[in-house]
C-alpha cells in the first residue's frame, strides 16, 4: 500500500513539472514572436533620432531618465535620477527582451547542492503604432527544486528544512516603462 501511494505522489510530481515545463516554453515563444513582430515595425521606420523618457522600478523605487537618442546611441541625458549610467535606447530595450528569455534555471545554492532554483518571469507589452518595447516587466523569485535529492531528503528528515521562498526573501522584479517616445528631425 505504501508503495503504491508513493508510486501516485511520484507520477503526479512528475506530472507536474512537465505541464510547468510545457506552460514556460510556451510564454517564452510568445513574447519571442511578438517581439519578431514588433522588431518589424521599428526598423520599417527610419527613425534615427528620437527622445525616450523611461520610468524604471524596482523594489528599492521609482527613477526616471530623459533621454536624446541619434544614431542608436545616447546623445543628450535631459535627466537621470536613475543609480546606472543612462543607456537604454529601442535597441537595447529589444536586446534586454532577448536577454531575459534566454534566462536558463539557476540552482540555489549551489549546483552541487541544488534545492531551490530560480524561476522568471517576462512580461513585454509592444507599442502597436511604432513596434518599441512600451513596459517591459522582470520577476524572479526562488522556487523548490524538486527535481534534486537534498530538496526531498530536507523534507523527511527535517534537518535544515528548505524555504526557498524566505532565502529570496520574497524574489524581486524590474519593471521598465516608456513613459514617452518622440520622433525629432
């Protein structure tokens, strides 16, 4: 009987992980064609100069940069009240969508002790008039891995019980939004 009813638990953890497997690709391939869809637009318009206002938040708050782009790259900082060098032009909110879905599953914490992993999460929301990435949304958090032995043998034995949760202290999120975008001769 016992045997049995671990049997049942083990099929439907596994069962699990593949329909969370299965739903994660699935997000992932549709931001990447909308972002194929939306790259389109952009480079279909010669918009070489442009000024972006962008809002960046993060769970230590909110600061905003004014920027003049020309050429691709930053020409005139209008306003910074960001803790980063002002960087960011279209190009590089697409190339940051890129980067953020080639997020691989990192183990926490180590990779020989591997009992949490860190999950992601991208949101990307496209302008539909120009194709820019409008509000671009990042969270993270530490998630059990159930996949790995220590993460089981924490749980039986009791000994250094893992709160993946309570590690990340709550996991964080980036949020980017194009406050403006405005065409310039």
């Amino acid at each position: 009987m016992r045997l049995l009813l671990a049997g049942s638990v083990l099929l439907l953890v596994l069962a699990l992980v593949f329909v969370a497997l299965l739903a994660r690709s699935a997000g992932t391939s549709e931001v990447y064609i909308a972002q194929m869809s939306a790259e389109q637009i952009w480079y279909a318009q010669p918009l070489d100069h442009y000024r972006l206002v962008i809002q960046h938040r993060t769970r230590t708050g909110v600061c905003e940069q004014d920027l003049e782009i020309r050429g691709d790259r930053v020409q005139t900082v209008y306003l910074n009240q960001c803790a980063q060098p002002p960087s960011w032009t279209v190009t590089r909110l697409f190339e940051w969508v890129k980067q953020l879905g080639q997020t691989a599953s990192i183990c926490y914490p180590s990779s020989v002790q591997c009992t949490c992993r860190v999950s992601t999460f991208t949101q990307v929301v496209f302008d539909s008039r120009m194709g820019y990435p409008q509000h671009i949304r990042y969270e993270w958090t530490l998630r059990p891995n159930w996949e790995n032995l220590h993460y089981w043998q924490s749980l039986v034995f009791n000994s250094d019980r893992v709160d993946c949760a309570r590690r990340a202290r709550g996991g964080g999120a980036v949020e980017l939004t194009v406050v403006s975008l405005t065409p310039l001769p």
